[in-house]
C-alpha cells in the first residue's frame, strides 16, 4: 500500500484532521472515555430497565462459565490495547468524513429522506456488510484460526463494549473497512447526513453492547434476540 510508505499520506491516514499530536492524544483519550461511559450507560439503561437475564446464565454450566470469563486475560488486555489505536483512526475517519464531506448534509439540509430512511439504511448496508465479513471469517478455516477465534474465546459476553472490541485487530480492519463503502452506498442511494451518519453509528455500538451482555432483549418486530448472540459465541456456526 504505496501511500503508508510516503510519509505525508501516513501521517494523514493517522491523523486526518492534522492535529498536533499532544492534541491527537487528548481526543484518543476523550474517545477511550467515552466509550467507556456509553458502555456504563448502556448497562445502567439496562439494569434500570429491569430486563431479565438471559436463561442459560442462571444454569449450573452458565454460572461455571461465567465465573471463568469474569477476569481479563494478559492477552485480552493485549487486544484491546492493541486495537486502542487503529480504532481511534477509523473513528477520526469517520468524524472527518462526517463533518467535512460535501456530500453530507448539515443540519440546515436534514430531510426525512437523508436522516430517517438514510439512518435504516446505513444501519441494514453496513449490518450486511459485517455480515458477509463474519461469514467468511468463519469459514476460512485459516482465517478463524488466526484472527476471530480470540472472540470466541469469550463463550458467556456480559462486558458490554469491552466484549465488543475483544478481538484480533485484523478483525478491527476488516470490519472498520465495510464501513466506509456503506456510507458511500447510502449517500449515493438516499443521502446521507450528519444526523443519519451519527445515529447509525451510535445504533450500532449500543446493539453490539447488548449482543454482549447478560441481558434478555426481544424486539419481535424485527426478529432481534440478545440471546441469539450469546448462543452463537458458544456454537459458533449457529446464529450467523
């Protein structure tokens, strides 16, 4: 990849909205709270909501699995550390793609068309995308091997977004990379907007907290089960 060799264009890959770097670290620290705080959150939503357990956690097998997944590993701290950044890179990405892309409208522009359609969209062509990645991911008997069965390891996910990102960071950069297509589709389909852009995004992280977690989330409309995510982590063929 010829332009992470020139120096210019990796600095800019890094750090596109050409921060000095003591600021670039206080925006990577201001990203790492954040999240941290919508995984708080979220959580305390869930809790103040009553929702109820997810069954299997309350069996003899779940309470003994839950127990051996309660501490972190070395290696898991490894992975998230390791996935601190290049996340703090996507996320820069898209705030500089949001914010100062023509092609997405500003608050002054919004329409039903480019923040409600657009937002359904975005979240149904970039959940499609992932969708593809995760299959193949699985098998690629290689590709498992090397790169998602350190997800899989995490048989029982009640961390919320710690869960979440406790993954290889390949499996960081494939994923981060079906999401900017997406929202090229989506602006060139209905539109796209800041609105649209934002709450997609924001839809998605609250979702894959909840697959992550211990809590039992039916939405019947859709299809959605919390609890299908939780099965597919222990059976990983099943769910997909």
């Amino acid at each position: 990849v010829w332009w992470l060799v020139d120096p210019i264009m990796a600095t800019w890959f890094v750090n596109p909205w050409e921060l000095d770097w003591f600021s670039w670290l206080c925006w990577f620290e201001a990203k790492q709270t954040s999240l941290r705080y919508v995984n708080k959150l979220t959580r305390k939503g869930m809790v103040n909501l009553d929702f109820p357990i997810l069954g299997f956690r309350e069996t003899e097998t779940g309470i003994k699995m839950r127990k051996d997944m309660e501490k972190l590993q070395p290696f898991d701290y490894f992975f998230l550390r390791c996935n601190a950044i290049p996340d703090m890179v996507y996320v820069s990405h898209f705030a500089n793609y949001v914010f100062r892309s023509p092609g997405v409208a500003g608050f002054a522009e919004l329409s039903i068309l480019n923040t409600i359609v657009s937002w359904i969209l975005l979240v149904l062509v970039i959940d499609t995308g992932y969708a593809v990645i995760h299959y193949i991911m699985h098998y690629n008997k290689l590709i498992y091997s090397a790169v998602h069965r350190h997800h899989h390891r995490i048989q029982v996910p009640e961390k919320n977004f710690v869960d979440v990102r406790n993954y290889h960071p390949i499996e960081l950069v494939l994923t981060s990379a079906v999401t900017f297509p997406s929202f090229f589709i989506c602006e060139w389909i209905v539109g796209a907007s800041v609105v649209s852009c934002i709450v997609s995004f924001a839809t998605i992280v609250v979702v894959n907290c909840i697959n992550h977690s211990e809590f039992d989330i039916q939405i019947p409309l859709i299809g959605y089960h919390s609890g299908d995510h939780e099965t597919h982590h222990r059976y990983p063929r099943s769910n997909m």
